[in-house]
C-alpha cells in the first residue's frame, strides 16, 4: 500500500507501468528516437521503424491487422472518427444511426452532432442490469441505417455487451459496427478475425500507458469509406494527419504488449479483489449493487448507498481515491444518466460510487477501503436529516 490514498479510480486513468515508462524515455532527448517518422532521413527511418513495431504490438492486443491501425490522441477522438467520418462519408449525407442511452459522451456527443445535421439517430435503452439484448438492435435496424454504435465494457458499471451477436446481426445486414472498447481492451480477450467489428476505439492510458495516444482499427472494406476529420499532411494514410508523437506510441505498444502477457492471470486476481470489495460492503444495509452480476469486466464495482449523498461520502474518504461516475463528466451536479437508463431513481443515482480495481491494488488497500467506506456511510446517516 502506498504512502498517499489508495488508488481506486483506475476506470478513470491509470499510472504508466516503469516499463512503458522506459520505452517513453528512450524516444526523448538527443541520444533517443526523436526524428520525424515523416522523414526520409536517418533520424525518421529510426523514429519510423518504432512506430511500426508499435503498430505490431498493439495490432496483437486485438488480433488485428497492424496496417488497419489509425493512431489517434485517444478513445474520444477514434470515437469522433468512426462516428461522424463513416456518417459524413454516406453518399446520401444523411442517414440513420444506431447507439444505446449508456454510450460514453464521446459517442453520445457525436451522435447528437450529427442530429444537428440532418441524421436520424436511435438510442436503444438497456434493461435494469444496463445490458442491450442483440434483439434490440436487429428490430432498430433500417433501409437507411449508415452505423451502429455499442460499447463492448460501460466505463461506469464495467458491465458487458454481447458484442459477438450484434456483430454479426450487423453484418447481415451490411451495416457497419463501431465498438467502444476503451474498457475493455487489455482486460477481455479481443478478437477482430473471429468477430466481424467494423470499426473498434482503445487508448493507451486504460492499459497503463500514456495520455494523449489512443488507436482505431478500421475492417478493410470500411476504410475507405471514411471521411477523416482533420487535414493536413496524410499521415496514416490519409485517415489522421498531423506528425506521429513516437514517444507516446511506443509506449502504447509496450503497454499493449505487456497486457497480453498479463491478462489472464491479472483478471483472476482482481476478480478475487473485487469479490472481497462487496463481500465487506455488502455487509452494510441499503447497499446496492449497479450492473450485471456476472456479464461485466472485473474491475469495476459500482455500487448506490440509499440515503447518502455521493459528494459527501467522496469528501468524507481522504484516504481513498474514487469517483461517483465517469471522470469525463465529473463536473456536473446532475445524477448519472447511465444509471438513470438502468431504472435507477435520481436518488440512488447521486448516492453511488465507481470503485475500479487494477495492476497495482491489494488486499490491503480493500481492506482499508471497505474500512474507510462503511465508517464514512454510517456517519453520514446518523447526521442525515
């Protein structure tokens, strides 16, 4: 355990692993891979050969071709990318789309844009464990349906769609399918030979790499009906222009390469951590736990407290490092508008927390937090009104 608060925030961000870490650094500075990937000369044949080793080690996270790979600056600007470059690109220009009232913001927020231009867009509702039956999906579909958008792993309940199914409903159809997989990747095995996705988002920073560089991997026969979103030099190859930063991809890759190496016993563990989490909090009365009880990624607990406001418990827990929702829209008073679409009361909704688990949690940090948690909830109903 270490010296400051215990860290259970990692659906939020995660700290670099010290090996990424060291792969970043030998890219800085005058003895390092510095050069322009762009450039024909020494320096950029040096740069250009790390980011194509880059390429291959993330292509491996999800079983990918790596010349399908579009480095981007994250999951929201990959989101934005598949969205409303595969919308834009509709030779009609408008359409309709397909995506659930759970989505990240970086996908709702685009689909909404696109509202604003003219597209269609249906928003399909989960049932109360925040899961969409693949049966939604095929009844949503339409003549004009240019995208559907699921997420594979909710950022905020870590619960778990059938992507497979809906998949290959899609490809019947012929409708793209763009995944969400920013919480997913590196934690459920990802398979994009055996599972016809179309379009698939990640980020370094949810596999303990860096900020600021994330991937989107386009099918082949999808790729050239892409409209890029931004213009310039046609860097990788056309879909995303503007000078490749080789630091931070080579230490995407390294962090994709170590979460194939450590997945499988790493998702054992924190399955245990999170067992323990709700076993010790669930001995608390009015707990309630948000999200499916099996079909999720294990390292999310999300969890309503019935009368108990969040800020205050948040406040309340100095020890601790947590969150009561998605670290993206953290500063709105309003209640969660995922665990609003899981039937979830206004309430319920403002009395929850996202405890995530990760690389660097231990039981001793659990025990503390279970410790931390049910103190502070029972002060706070003996003060409340």
């Amino acid at each position: 355990m270490s010296d400051g608060p215990i860290y259970l925030d990692y659906a939020a961000t995660t700290p670099v692993d010290p090996r990424v870490a060291e792969a970043i650094g030998a890219c800085l500075g005058p003895d390092g891979v510095f050069g322009n990937p762009a450039s024909l000369h020494a320096y950029g044949r040096a740069a250009r050969e790390v980011v194509e080793h880059a390429r291959e080690q993330v292509a491996r996270l999800v079983n990918a071709s790596p010349r399908q790979l579009v480095f981007t600056s994250g999951a929201t600007e990959s989101n934005n990318l598949a969205i409303l470059g595969t919308a834009r690109a509709a030779r009609a220009r408008t359409g309709h789309l397909i995506t659930a009232r759970t989505e990240h913001r970086a996908v709702l927020d685009p689909c909404r844009r696109l509202e604003q231009e003219g597209f269609e867009v249906s928003y399909l509702s989960p049932d109360t464990h925040g899961r969409i039956d693949p049966e939604q999906v095929r009844a949503a579909l339409r003549a004009d349906t240019v995208l559907v958008s699921i997420m594979h792993a909710n950022n905020e309940t870590g619960v778990v769609q059938a992507i497979g199914p809906i998949a290959h409903i899609c490809h019947e159809r012929g409708v793209p399918l763009h995944v969400d997989a920013a919480q997913s990747a590196g934690k459920l095995e990802i398979d994009l030979v055996r599972v016809p996705v179309d379009l698939l988002s990640f980020t370094a920073h949810k596999l303990y790499g860096p900020k600021g560089i994330g991937a989107l991997y386009c099918a082949p026969e999808r790729r050239a009906a892409l409209q890029p979103l931004q213009f310039g030099g046609g860097q990788e190859r056309g879909l995303r222009s503007g000078t490749l930063p080789v630091h931070q991809i080579a230490g995407f890759g390294v962090a994709c390469e170590l979460c194939v190496q450590l997945r499988a016993g790493e998702v054992a563990r924190i399955e245990a951590l999170r067992g323990r989490l709700w076993r010790g909090l669930s001995l608390l009365d009015g707990v309630l736990h948000n999200g499916h009880p099996t079909e999720r990624i294990a390292h999310i607990l999300n969890l309503s407290f019935e009368g108990v406001e969040g800020e205050s418990l948040l406040v309340g827990l100095p020890e601790l490092a947590i969150s009561t929702g998605s670290a993206c829209h953290s500063d709105s008073d309003e209640p969660s508008y995922v665990l609003i679409a899981l039937g979830r009361s206004p309430e319920l909704a403002q009395s929850s927390l996202r405890l995530s688990l990760g690389r660097y949690s231990t039981e001793q940090d659990v025990d503390v937090a279970i410790g931390a948690i049910s103190r502070e909830v029972r002060r706070l109903r003996r003060v409340a009104p």
